[in-house]
C-alpha cells in the first residue's frame, strides 16, 4: 500500500479571448507563492504563454499546466486558448478536468465564445465558477454584468460579493457574510430550488437554516454543478484573487484517487521533446505509472472502428509541482504526468483500462468546417512539409491532412483564418518552412438519399480482383455514424478479409460522389468470396492463385462507389446559429443584408432601442458578415455565432472536393494505380485454381 496522495484538483481557467483569462493564472500562482512577480501578456513574460508565437501574438494557442497548493489541496491549472480558432485545444482538456473558473469581462460581459464555453461545461456537468474579471477598468459593471450572466448563460448564479468603487482603479471586493440579509435571502432561494429538504424547512421554518448549513449546501451543490457562485475582481490589481483561491478550495470537487487500483488514464496533449521524441500529457484517473512499466494503449483518436490496444513502455515521467514539472519515479491517481516512451501515442488515447461510460473520442465542440491547400515556397521543401504537418496534426488531431499524391498537393482543416496564420508563422520559425495557402473554402458532407447494391464476383469480368465483394448502402440518422453489418456467414471466408472489407469501407467513405466524407450510413456486406491459399506442386505459395487481404482493399472501393451511385447522395454545407443585436433603427438595412448572404432570420424581438435577431447563416459567410456589420450598424451591432447543423446546399451549382489520387470513381485510371502500387496482381496465373467459396444471401 502506498502513502496516500493529497487531495487533487484538476483546474481548467476558460474564457473568451481578451477576458484576462492568463493574467488570472498569473495572479493565482503569485498569491499561492509559485511565482514572485506577476507577469504580463503584453510583456510577454507569462509562466503559461510560453511558445515565441503565443507571446509575440499575445494570445494562448496552446493548452499549458501549472501546480500550486492551497491549504493542502494540490491544484493543477490548465490555461486553454480563448479564440474560437482553437477551440480544439480547449476540448481535449475538458475531459480531464475535476472543476472549471470561467473568466468574463466586467466591460464586455458574456461574449460569443463564453456561451459556447459554458454549454459545454453544463452539459458535461463539470462544476464551474464564474471570476467577472476588469472590475478596476472603466465601464465596468456590476448588476448589468450579473443580468447578462444570468440571461445569456444561467440564472442559477449568485454573487459572493460587494465591488465598491467599480470601474475605478480603487475597486475593491469585500465578500458577503451571514450579517448580509440580501444575500442570505438570494442564497436560500437558489439553493432551495435544488434541495427539497431546504425548501421544506424554508418554508416551514426559515430561522432554521443556518448561515454554516447554507455554506455546506452551497458547497454540495457547486460541487454538483447545479449552481454557480460569481466571484468579482482585477487580475491585474489582485483585488478579489484570494477570496476566488479560497472559492476553488471550498466549492470545487478536490479527489484523492486510488493510486492501488489498475491504470487508467487519458491522453489530452502531445508535444515533441529537444530530440524530437514524444511527450504525452495524461491525466491518471487511477492506479500508478511507472517508469519501464508496459501499459495498454487504446485508440481514442476519432476512428469509428475498433482498434486494438497498442503496447508502449514508459522510459520517464514528471509531474506538476508548484509551478514546474519535475522528473519523478511515478505518477498517480489524481495527478497529471508527462509521460516519455510512448511512439505510437496519440491525443485522446486512452491509457490502461478504459473508465465505464467514458467514449474517449467523444467531441464536445463543431468539428472544423474551413480547409485550405498549403504549399511550400520552395518546390524542394515538399518532403520536409509533409512530415512538419504530420507532426502538428500529432498536436491538433483535427487539422486532418489529407494528402494528394497526384496533384503533389497537402489539404488542411481549420475553425478560422488566426488557426491559418498560426499555422504558417509555427511552419517558418519551427521547421525553417516558408508557406503559401490557397483561398480558405468551407467543408460540407455527404449523406446518402437511398438504397444502393452493387457486388462483383471473383473470377468474372470485369473483376480483376481474386475477391467477391457485394455491398449495400443505406442512410443513418444524423449523428448515428458508419454502421458495417454483415448478411453473409462469418465463417464463409477468414476474418482478415471481412476486416479487411469494414476498414476500406470507412476509408473510403471519407469521399463520396462529390468528394466530401460521407457521415451518417449502414454499409451491409451483401456477398462474399474468396479462393483459398494455393500452391504449385513443389509446396510453393502463388499469391497469383490464392486471395489475399490486399484483393478485398482494392476492390472495395469500386464496389462501394457503384452502390452509393445507385443510393444518391446529397451535398450539405454547415450552418451557424448566430444572435444578432443591432440597433432598431438599422434592422432596414440589417434584414437585406441577411437575405443576400442566404440567411433565415427568425422573428426578431425587442428590448428598448435594440432588436435582437436569431436565425441561420451558411459557415461560409460568417466572415462576411462580421465585414458588413459595422458599416450596417454604426459600430453597435453585437454578432454570436456558432455552428449548429448542415442543410441541403440549394441552387443549380453543388460544391465538389477535389479527390485524392485513391479515387475509384474513375475505374481505369484506379486500377492503373493499383497495378504501379502493386507490381501487378488480379487474376494473372488465376486459371489453373480449382477452388472458389462464394456466399451471397
């Protein structure tokens, strides 16, 4: 048995850009004594921002931890990116957090990337506290801020204290006691509304509920995410940072894991060392990682398939202790360790034994809905860029490459035009790579219309493949993915060639007719065949009489283009939801506006001299609208949006995806590929077999 840990409390510090989001981290380490001097975003000296890019641009791209204690409680801190660009980084921390503070702006208030932030965190009930941060800023407020808190992200809030001399440079906090009957009063109402047993005893008998009884209710229900306590203060000042370090201590859910128990752990983060081995960041849900331990890797990188567990050995870990990580022996439950050993690691992977209910490529944001072509200034840089973005789509899974053989060509995916320049300026300074990208395009997807069949038959024109293959195609439900079923006997051929089958269908339908990926169908295995392994006389094998794994890949893809072909398939494009606030006397100019760029507003709503309008807008538009709206508005109007949905793309003129050298649309020129990737292969030699298995049901 080992000695227990302390309790441990995973924190991320979530806002939208400009919020003050690291200069609270900073303020957190100071007063927890990890740091002696506070440092600034625009001096570029944050303990967190500490890639050249992140403090020359002044904004967090990647995820960072650091430690610190409070009275006993080990706290690691995950500072995440506040712009939207990098919202994929921010997602793959929220799987590994016990507790959240979410940073707003006492000037702006809650913006468009806080309502996307705390839907998520609400929905994945990760207990939260709100920090209403720049109260020493003019403009600040203090009640209006409360009711947008409340309209735009939750009424479930109350406020833990007073700011008196809001906006000013003097402004204070001075947190509210049991003396304070308003708050007291506000306190009861909330948390009653969660409790049966305190309403029931407020109704009966207010007297009896004690201040030290509230206190723990507040503290159970923050814990449980039914409600949120709102803390006010300046990270640039200090003011009201002891009182919020004091709030995470109370209010948020510390563990102590069992570090006894077997291994499970998540990957969140990977980053390449000085001698360019990888480093994982895995958060230890329970039991202990060893240095020289072998442990079970399994896939959560987003495939829909199952993938066998993978084997690494760790050769090092460190751990996160008052503001560093330092090499130790062993990393344990509760903790978050930097892990050395692992090549073949991926982000989301999950470490050990898997927890029950836990989908480990569960996404929790829109996927990307912009690519762009790169390519190298210099034509000879080909090679070396195709590697420097394999290894930053280690670090962000979803920039999803997507490689041209043909066209000498590398696509990737983007939320936004800052990700593009992020990527190009990381591309010059870390690999010496100078870059060009194409016109950013918008990303749809196909979803099949109908039932579709197609098979060939081994040995049969115009097969050249020793394999039978029949498929059926079938849409799914929005959200329902890629199911593979079978109609023929398992045991009808080995299993290799059924998997072999299942894995080229889902590779395949990562284009479809129009060249977009196809997301939502049932792929039914309608026919299958195979020739057995055969050999010459003298015991040798023929590859040419026998088939293999590689017949099934090849002729997959034909079969499963012919059966989509016959199903249909239509092009959607991505929609955002936005909310629009303008001024009453610009909706004239707003609504024509909205028409020409193909969105649906729904009925618009009044308050005072504003109208608010909600509705629909193509993804591919958004920037554009975000160009007219000032000159439409005068400079008032307020733009959230968020991607929502795909719609049907209407008009006469559907948008196609260039396809990748692997195309099985065009049938001649697929199999000449084959043939060069190959060395030949098919039937050659075929005719002096004797055996053929085939089922078709």
């Amino acid at each position: 048995m080992q000695s227990p840990l302390p309790h441990t409390l995973n924190l991320g510090i979530l806002a939208h850009i400009d919020a003050g989001k690291t200069s609270l981290t900073e303020r957190l380490l100071h007063a927890a004594g990890v740091i002696d001097e506070v440092g600034r975003v625009d001096d570029g000296n944050t303990r967190t921002d500490s890639l050249a890019l992140e403090r020359q641009r002044g904004i967090t791209i990647k995820s960072a931890v650091v430690s610190f204690a409070v009275d006993g409680t080990a706290v690691n801190l995950i500072d995440t990116p506040g712009h939207p660009d990098f919202i994929a980084e921010v997602e793959r921390v929220l799987s590994v957090l016990d507790g959240a503070v979410l940073v707003v702006s006492a000037v702006e208030g809650v913006q468009a990337q806080t309502r996307v932030l705390f839907r998520t965190l609400r929905r994945l009930r990760i207990p939260t506290l709100v920090f209403v941060n720049k109260t020493d800023r003019g403009g600040a407020r203090y009640e209006g801020v409360l009711r947008h808190i409340a309209d735009r992200l939750t009424p479930e809030i109350v406020a833990m204290g007073s700011v008196p001399g809001i906006g000013t440079r003097g402004a204070g906090f001075v947190p509210f006691t049991d003396g304070d009957e308003v708050f007291t009063a506000r306190l009861t109402e909330l948390l009653a509304g969660h409790d049966d047993a305190l309403l029931t005893a407020y109704v009966d008998d207010p007297a009896s509920l004690s201040y030290d009884r509230l206190r723990t209710e507040l503290a159970r229900q923050a814990r449980r995410a039914l409600v949120h306590p709102v803390f006010f203060g300046s990270a640039a000042t200090g003011v009201g940072v002891p009182e919020l370090m004091r709030g995470i201590r109370d209010l948020l859910p510390a563990r102590r894991g069992d570090a006894d128990a077997p291994v499970s752990g998540s990957v969140f983060k990977v980053e390449r060392g000085a001698a360019g081995e990888k480093i994982a960041y895995v958060r230890v849900f329970s039991g202990t990682i060893r240095s020289r331990d072998r442990l079970d890797i399994h896939g959560g990188g987003g495939s829909e398939g199952k993938e066998a567990a993978r084997e690494g050995k760790v050769t090092g870990v460190s751990v996160f202790e008052q503001g560093a990580d330092v090499r130790r022996a062993e990393v344990r439950a509760g903790q978050i360790g930097k892990v050395w050993g692992l090549g073949d690691v991926r982000i989301g992977d999950v470490i050990g034994v898997p927890r029950e209910g836990v989908r480990a490529d569960a996404r929790h944001f829109a996927p990307p809905t912009l690519e762009t072509v790169v390519s190298p200034v210099r034509p000879a840089d080909r090679g070396a860029l195709h590697l420097a973005l394999t290894q930053l789509a280690e670090q962000d899974p979803l920039i999803d490459l997507r490689q041209d053989d043909i066209r000498r060509e590398v696509s990737v995916s983007l939320y936004g035009e800052v990700q593009k320049e992020v990527i190009q300026a990381t591309l010059a300074e870390e690999y010496g790579l100078d870059v060009s990208f194409r016109e950013t395009t918008t990303i749809c997807v196909e979803r099949v219309v109908g039932t579709g069949s197609a098979y060939e038959i081994i040995d049969t024109d115009p097969n050249p493949f020793l394999a039978t293959v029949g498929l059926r195609v079938e849409p799914a439900p929005v959200g329902a993915g890629v199911e593979f079923r079978l109609e023929v006997e398992l045991g009808s051929m080995p299993y290799a060639f059924f998997r072999a089958v299942e894995e080229t269908v889902r590779e395949t339908l990562q284009q479809g007719i129009h060249g977009w990926r196809v997301p939502d169908c049932t792929v039914t295995m309608t026919h299958s065949g195979y020739w057995p392994r055969q050999s010459h006389a003298h015991g040798t094998f023929d590859k040419s009489m026998s088939s293999t794994a590689g017949d099934f890949r090849h002729l997959t893809p034909l079969v499963l283009m012919d059966a989509l072909r016959a199903a249909g398939t239509a092009v959607h494009e991505p929609m955002h939801r936005f909310r629009l606030d303008v001024p009453a006397d610009t909706v004239g100019a707003v609504l024509p506006a909205l028409s020409r760029l193909r969105a649906v507003p729904h009925t618009p709503t009044t308050s005072g001299t504003s109208y608010r309008l909600e509705g629909d807008i193509p993804a591919r538009q958004v920037h554009t609208l975000e160009q007219l709206l000032p000159g439409l508005t005068r400079g008032e109007g307020e733009l959230e949006s968020a991607f929502d949905h795909y719609r049907p793309v209407r008009g006469d003129t559907v948008p196609t995806r260039e396809r990748t050298d692997h195309d099985p649309l065009h049938r001649k020129e697929y199999l000449l590929r084959v043939v060069r990737r190959t060395g030949g292969g098919g039937r050659e030699g075929a005719a002096t077999a004797t055996t053929t298995t085939t089922t078709a049901r």
